[in-house]
C-alpha cells in the first residue's frame, strides 16, 4: 500500500494559512478594542476564573479544521496492488466435435465430456489467453465468441452436450472455416485452432484441406486432436421405446487428413485413446504455446477526503460555536 495526493499543490495553502492566523493575532494584540469600566470588580469574577490558554482555543480549533479540510481538497489516495495482469497476445478457439458418437465410452464418462473436462482446465491455465468456443456436428456453432471472460466461457462449456446440433454427422471442414472466420481479421500474437474430433469428414460443403490451406493463408496454426481408442468403442444405444444396451462401435478416425490439416497449418495432430492421454496432449499443447508475458501492476486507489473533510468541517463549526458562547472575549 501506498499514500499518494492527486492535488499536492492544494498543500501550499497550508502555510499560507498559518502566516495569516498569526498575523491576525498579532493584529488582534495590537489593536484589541477596549471598554472602560466605571467599577473593575465588575469583570474580575471573569479573568479570575478563565485561564490564560482557554482564548487560544477556538482559534487552535479553527485552525486544525482548515488544516483538515484543505488536506481533504489535496485528494490523499491510498493505492493498493491488487493484481498483476499478463497478457500473452494469444487468441484460441477450442473446437469441439458434438456429434452423438462422441457419446462412446472408451473415455470415462464419455468422449464428449472428458473432452469438455480437459477443456475447462486449459481454459483455467491461461488466464491471459482470449479463448472461444465452436461446437459443431454437420453444421458449426459459435458457442462461445473469444473472451477474456473466462467465466462465461465455461458457462457455454457446461451448455454443450451430444446431438446438441439438430443434423448428426462431422463436418470437419465447416468447422475449421468457421473458426477462421472468427480468427482471420484479429490482430493477436498468435491465432490457434485446438480442433478435436473422433471420426472423419462425412458432410458440409467444404474440404478440410481446402479450409486448412484457408487457415494457413490468414496465419491461423491448428493442433488436430483424434479421440478414441483402436478398434472398437462400447457404445449405449437407446431404441424408440427409450430402452438402452450396451453395443460396440468400430472406431474411425480420419488420421491421414487430421495430420494433414495440422501440417499445413503449422500445428501438430495427437491421438487421445484415453483421459489421461487426453490430458497429457492439452497439457503438451499449453506448453507449445507459452509466451513471455510482459507483468502490469495494477493499482487501485482509494480516496480518503472524507476522513479530512468531515472532521475539519466539524472543527471549524465548533470553533465559531465556542468562540461566541463559552470563550466570548469581554472586551
């Protein structure tokens, strides 16, 4: 913590106000009016009972109250560190597969919900980060615009859930071009696409090569990830009457081009066959793109007039009050 005066100037009033003090008593001594009295006993009753200091009071009262309020109109602050603020530069979109095979069970509890949980950690480590959200089946969704409002970016990750999108499928390409359209006009340090999927292009209307080459043209770097284990998943089927069973789904990720994507775009691809290689990749890619961060203090100020101005006011009213009742001066 530290004091501070916003007006500091408003402080060389302070001795201006003491030399005129003193230079109205020292007129006041010189020039004091006088009344003649007739019989003296008459007004020894009041220098007998009042000593010598009690005259200097009112105005040591009035004096200590302008004092105060003219401290007060200097503006003391009090300013207290409250945080560091760093920011890296970086923007990220994390763009999630929603589609109803990512309900398999090859990760715990599921695909899509050890992908969301590995997500809200990688949203927590980069603070300083601008972070959005696309979901997307065979159409792409912005879940979530880039923030710094991290906090409403994992109110939309708590929002996503299988077959959120109406149109089942997984529209790779639609997805990587929707997340250029956010990202291509921005003017961050760096542009990332984290891009997670467990199947292959099978709709929309744009190649993902295509929208890779896209993406690479604007400067936009995109990490792929394939989740799902090899061979098969087990899977929960639910028929038309809402009864499930359990099944096995063969796993089918389109590694070739995912590796592509992330090669043209300069990224990386992983595979995650399990939550803690899931992890593990985020973990790697959160590294990858780490950045010296420039520190900024950040300091708050507190404005502490009122704790002058008040008690000064409430000086200068007592001191006019006792100089006109209880230390009236008999001329």
């Amino acid at each position: 913590m530290s004091l501070q005066w916003s007006d500091p100037w408003v402080l060389a009033l302070i001795p201006v106000l003491v030399l005129l003090l003193w230079s109205h008593q020292r007129q006041g001594r010189l020039h004091r009016p006088t009344v003649g009295y007739s019989d003296l006993s008459l007004v020894e009753w009041s220098r007998a009972a009042r000593p010598s200091w009690e005259g200097h009071v009112p105005l040591a009262l009035f004096a200590l109250g302008m004092a105060l309020v003219i401290a007060g109109m200097a503006r003391p602050q009090m300013g207290l560190v409250t945080q560091n603020i760093t920011s890296s530069g970086i923007d990220i979109l994390l763009c999630i597969d929603a589609s109803s095979s990512m309900e398999a069970q090859d990760l715990q509890p599921n695909r899509l919900a050890a992908a969301l949980e590995v997500s809200r950690k990688f949203v927590a480590d980069r603070p300083s980060d601008r972070i959005g959200l696309v979901v997307y089946s065979a159409v792409a969704l912005t879940q979530c615009p880039l923030t710094s409002d991290h906090g409403a970016l994992e109110n939309a990750l708590s929002r996503v859930q299988p077959g959120m999108v109406a149109i089942d499928g997984t529209a790779v390409g639609s997805a990587i071009a929707t997340c250029v359209n956010r990202l291509k006009e921005l003017d961050g340090k760096s542009r990332i696409v984290i891009l997670l999927t467990d199947g292959r292009n099978n709709t929309g209307e744009i190649d993902p090569l295509t929208a890779a080459e896209l993406a690479a043209q604007f400067g936009v770097k995109i990490y792929t990830i394939g989740v799902g284990t090899h061979g098969e998943a087990p899977y929960v089927m639910k028929d038309a009457f809402g009864t499930t069973y359990p099944v096995k789904v063969r796993v089918d990720i389109d590694e070739g081009t995912l590796t592509k994507i992330a090669e043209i775009t300069g990224g990386r691809y992983f595979r995650a066959t399990d939550n803690r290689s899931l992890f593990e990749i985020y973990g790697e890619i959160d590294r990858m793109e780490k950045t010296e961060k420039p520190q900024q203090e950040i300091v708050r100020y507190r404005e502490l007039y009122r704790w002058l101005v008040v008690p000064g006011t409430l000086l200068l009213g007592l001191s006019v009050l006792l100089a006109r009742t209880l230390f009236r001066e008999v001329p």
